[in-house]
C-alpha cells in the first residue's frame, strides 16, 4: 500500500497499548470509531498514537465513563506502553 501523494509507502499503524487494549476490549475497529465514541477529535487519537502528546487525565476519564473500565486498569495499560516506550531507541 503507498501513500497517495508521495508515493511512498504508507507507515504502518503504530501500536498503542491503552487505545488498542480499549478497542480491542470494545469490538471497535478503528481509531474514527474510538474517537467518536470518546467524542475526541481523530487528530487527537493520531496524536496519541503517534506519541506527539500523552494520554490526558481527562482521556482516561473519558475512556472510563464510555465503557465503564476502571481507571487502575486503564493506568496499568498506561505504565505498560511507557515501559515499551523506554525499551525503544
């Protein structure tokens, strides 16, 4: 698959154990349908993605009032990606 304006080939979907874990729990199946029912901005779920900014107070917040997880659950899947992260170059 490339990329329609450079040609080049697309970059593979960066895993993100928080949105995935959630999306995974919730049969949701892309990052449009998460952010709709987060009621977020798609940029923002990219963002997060993307680790251009971390995961707010009031994302987790949000997350938890949507489909009932609670917040420890949320915060392990939380530490366990900034651990991934450190091991990363």
């Amino acid at each position: 698959m490339s990329s329609k304006k450079s040609g080049r080939p697309a970059d593979p979907p960066l895993s993100h154990c928080l949105l995935d874990g959630v999306m995974a729990r919730q049969q949701i199946k892309n990052d449009a349908e998460l952010s709709r029912w987060l009621q977020l901005a798609p940029s923002s779920i990219s963002k997060i993605r993307r680790r251009r900014v971390p995961v707010s107070d009031g994302v987790l917040l949000r997350v938890h009032d949507a489909f009932d997880i609670p917040i420890a659950e949320l915060k392990r899947l939380q530490a366990r990606q900034a651990h991934l992260d450190q091991r990363q170059p």
